[in-house]
C-alpha cells in the first residue's frame, strides 16, 4: 500500500517497500503538499550518489553509520545525528553499515509519488 | 549547546536537553526557517496535552507506543510508525512506555528558540 496525502496515522508494516538498487529501499510514510517524511533503508557500502533538488531537506539518522556530503563539507555521522540540506545544494551519503535514515523535504517530492 | 540555524551537521551528544517536566525532554535538532525537527523524549505515562498550531507536523515514532489523538480520530501507535497534523488541528498523545518520537514542522517554531 502507498499512503495517503494527509493520512493521519501511518502504521510502518502496511506500507509498501519500493526497491531503488544498490542496497537502498524505501518508505514514503507521510505527506501533504508542504512536508514529507521518507524512510529509508542503505545496506552497508550502499551509495547516495551526489544530487540536489529545490526542496529543503532534514534528516535524521536512526541507525547506523554514514559519510554525509553538503556542498563542500564531509562528516561522518552516526544514529541519533541529523543534517540538514537547504534548497539546491548538492548532498550525497555512503553507508558504513546497515543504516536508516528518516528524510523530511519541504515542499513535498512530487518525484517520489506514483503516477496514477 | 543549541543548535545553530541551518547547521549542516548536528551530532546527538553536542545538543543540552530541555527539560519540559512531566517526564518529557527535548532536543531541537535542526532548523532553517521553513523546517525544524525536534527530538523529544516521553517517560511511560507522560502526556503531550491537547493543543494546536499554525505549523503542519509530521512525527516518527522512534521507539516506544503512545495513544495519538489527532481531532476527531485516536490510534495507538508504535515505533515505527508515523503521525500527520494539518496547520491548527488539536492534537495529543499519551506515553505507554518510555518513548521517543521525532516531530518535523513546517515552518519551523518560533517559540522553540531561546530569545537571545
């Protein structure tokens, strides 16, 4: 099942899981046009190649080890650190384990809901 | 210390809890002016009393199980799972178990900002 635009309550194990290759799947757990959350799973060596997008974005790391690129700077952030990525500023992550990641963007990603 | 606004990078262990009493605490994690995520802890049995506010909110439930009232609607919720508040809908929780829970809102919370 994929969600519903401005579903109230969002029970992890019905939602479908949408494989993206690479040792990354996803989530897309809530949403309205102004705020989306996205759950995310990277096995370990998996990649989130450099891109960018217009849409704010927060991340919290649930589990799990990354290097995080924002524009020019690297860090290495662990469970329980978060980042944050302003509108068009190219970001990317490589996982050093099994690591979950809950992304926000505002506005919403009309990228990431099925065409129907 | 409190987190600077549009930090790239936020590390869990760098961010001084807020006591808010009741058994709940809180760590403002990240924030620009359009997004702010909040990582606030609930002790079993503590109560986030009903309110509202302009922001739209989307919450993850990290760990524990609480009862969500949004408006009309209440479901028990666990990790996990995620919450969807449209702007200036009355909501509420209560803790069943020590719990913590991520909140996102757009735009971010004035309020939440020690004045300077």
């Amino acid at each position: 099942m994929f969600v519903q635009k401005e579903q109230l309550f969002i029970e992890f194990q019905k939602i479908d899981w949408e494989d993206k290759g690479g040792g990354v799947r996803r989530k897309v757990m809530a949403y309205g046009d102004q705020l989306m959350a996205v759950y995310a799973e990277f096995k370990r060596g998996a990649v989130g190649a450099l891109h960018h997008h217009p849409h704010l974005q927060i991340t919290y790391i649930e589990s799990g080890s990354l290097t995080v690129h924002i524009g020019a700077e690297t860090k290495m952030l662990r469970a329980g650190d978060f980042y944050y990525i302003s509108a068009d500023v190219i970001h990317g992550v490589e996982a050093h384990e099994d690591s979950v990641l809950i992304d926000f963007f505002t506005p919403m990603r009309e990228d990431f809901i099925p065409a129907t």
